[in-house]
C-alpha cells in the first residue's frame, strides 16, 4: 500500500506549541488543538526528540486520550546531538518511547540528514537500528528528513534505497531557491519513487505574512484566503505525497488549515498562476544575488561562512525579520563550523572568484551590522 494511501494531506507539525506565561506546555489550548484535528479527519502528528517538551506534551494530548490505532505518530533521531557512542544515539529512540508512550512510531526518521550530520548515522549504523526495530513492530515506516542538495539526496537514497520515504522542506518561495532547492530535492525524491512528507511549507510562518506585494497578489485573487493557505496548498498539490506538516500554534492557525484543507483537492490552473505570480513578485525584491555555489569559502583565508551569512540577510531583504535572520546565521555559520562576518579581512579573495560579481566585503559589512551588531 503506498504510505499516504490513507492520510489526509495535513499532519499537525509539533515544533511550535502552544506554551504558557511561564514557557510549560499549554496542554488544555493543546489538547483542544488535537481534538479539532482529529474531529476533522486529520491523523497524522510530527514530533521529534529534539522538540523540547513536544513530546511529553503529545503523549498527554494525544496518545493518553485516544485509541492507538486512531492515529499516526512520527518522530525523529538526531543522532549528532550530543551522541558521542551508538549507544546514545539508541537511547534517544528509547528516550522518545517513554516521553510519547506510544507503544510504537508509525513513522520514525533519522533527523536532518546532509552536510556533516549524515555521517554519524552511518558511523552509528542506524540505519541497521531502525530496521530492527521495524522488524521488532517498534516501527511502521522508516525513513528521513534532509537540509541539503539534490546531489546529496540523490547519494542517500543510492546507498540507502531501504528508506521507504523523505521528509523535505518544500514551499512556493524556496521552490527556486539555489540555497533550499526545494524543487531539485523533490524531483531526486520523485525519480527514486520515494514518498514525501513536507515540512516548512509556510516558510517558518513567513509566508503567512508575506511581502505587501505577494500579499496583494494572493489577496485580488482570493480575498478571503489567508496567505498561510496559498502556502500548503501548493506544497499539497504536488504529487507522491504522505502528507504536509504545518507547525500550528493556536487554535485560530489549525482551524484556518483545516478549513481549506479538509475536502483540499488541488490547486487549479488558475490558482497555479496565481502563485507563480506571487513567486514572481518575490523575485523582484532586491536581495543578494549568492548562488552557494560556494567558490568564495575555497579561497577565504578565515574560513568565513559568506553563502550561509548571505542567506541569512536575504531573511531581512525579503521578510524583515532580523531575528529569524539571526537565527539563520548562527545555524548556517557558526553550526556549519564557519567564522562569522565579523572576521573578515577584506583580502578580497573571495570577489576575484564569485561567478556573480557580488562586492562581497561589503555585503559582509551589513551582515556584521544588522546580524552581529558589530
């Protein structure tokens, strides 16, 4: 049976719950959140161990209050967390049977795989752990979520064609994008007849409150639609799907998703254009012209992360949240092992060899400035 035979094509993402004054779960606002999703007919719920405190909030949202067999569960292994043994890397699946209680995972993924963190999964050998354990009932469906190229992806499944399906981060803005290459990871997925599941569909909730001039687009077209709807409707439309993640995090998100995605069946040609209209207007927004195709970090004598502190301050250029934006360097610079801007030396190396002629020295001026407050 194909793995999204018989899910609705929203799963209720848990990155981002509902907590209270004093940062604990909201459990009541969260247990009236799944009751409404379930109501709907929607079953499918994202967790991960490295959520802090989704877990345990879900086991008694959720799996403490309903049958089993009423739902589906997916969590996820970060196995280069903090794991320095194949051991602590187990106990993190062991660790996510105690805080959910579920008895099982429908959908178990190695987390984030690309870059350097594919590896500790191999060096691990989880990908034989996870097999066990389906073979054990502990698991469903095994599979991954992935950050990184299509040439990478298309690596992983060679030597991993057991995956049963992908999670990726898929929406309208990045479909393009020579930083997230949302469509080249989906067509390597597609070619290896994979599933997916899609995550960021809303960008992180910048396409919920995007640009004024994408906002108008999608306001002539549809008054009444928010621009969150535009956003998973056309991650839902694509084809070989399980299912698409929204991170909701109020009652008024999930009953806005559920509205239009309960009897969802597609975008139509006219909603298509639409879209591409509102990719169009996107594009217009003047941000730095980075590719990542990464020539500029082969000759930079301080190993500055340039192409991860670009795309971070291109989050400012198109969606004026600095603090998103800084959140994104440190992830793309200092957690990718990456100097940050304010150690450059301005050799101007890194100008001699950019394909895009970019004044590089002075682009990482701004993103000292405005990210580092240097």
């Amino acid at each position: 049976m194909y793995l999204g035979e018989q899910i609705k094509k929203l799963g209720f993402g848990l990155m981002r719950l509902p907590r209270l004054d004093d940062g604990s779960m909201d459990i009541e606002q969260i247990k009236s959140m799944v009751d409404e999703f379930l109501a709907a007919g929607f079953t499918y719920f994202d967790t991960a161990w490295a959520y802090p405190g989704s877990e345990d909030a879900i086991r008694q949202a959720l799996v403490e209050r309903y049958p089993r067999e009423k739902f589906q569960l997916a969590t996820k292994n970060a196995a280069w967390i903090n794991c320095k043994t194949r051991d602590d890397a187990i106990n993190q699946f062991n660790t996510s049977l105690k805080q959910t209680g579920a008895g099982y995972f429908d959908f178990y993924l190695l987390h984030n795989l690309g870059e350097g963190r594919t590896k500790f999964f191999e060096d691990f050998d989880m990908w034989s752990f996870v097999a066990d354990k389906k073979r054990e009932g502990l698991i469903k469906h095994y599979g991954f979520s992935f950050h990184s190229t299509p040439e990478e992806l298309d690596e992983i499944l060679n030597k991993h064609p057991e995956a049963e399906f992908v999670q990726l981060q898929i929406n309208y803005a990045d479909w393009e994008n020579h930083a997230i290459q949302s469509r080249g990871v989906y067509e390597v997925a597609r070619r290896h007849n994979k599933p997916v599941v899609i995550m960021e569909p809303v960008k992180g909730g910048m396409l919920a409150k995007p640009p004024a001039s994408v906002e108008k687009v999608l306001k002539d077209a549809e008054p009444e639609s928010s621009c969150a709807s535009w956003a998973i409707r056309f991650a839902a439309s694509l084809d070989g799907l399980i299912t698409v993640l929204s991170g909701m995090s109020t009652l008024e998100q999930l009953r806005d998703n559920v509205a239009f995605m309960k009897d969802f069946k597609g975008l139509n040609d006219a909603q298509k254009a639409t879209v591409e209209r509102a990719r169009e207007e996107l594009s217009k927004i003047p941000i730095i012209p980075c590719t990542t195709c990464n020539y500029c970090a082969k000759v930079c004598p301080k190993n500055i992360g340039i192409s991860g502190s670009f795309t971070a301050m291109n989050f400012v250029h198109l969606y004026n949240d600095v603090e998103r934006a800084k959140q994104q360097e440190s992830w793309l610079v200092k957690m990718h092992g990456k100097a940050p801007a304010t150690d450059c030396i301005k050799c101007g190396q890194c100008e001699k060899v950019c394909p895009q002629h970019i004044h590089i020295r002075d682009e990482l001026v701004k993103v000292a400035k405005t990210l580092l407050g240097a």
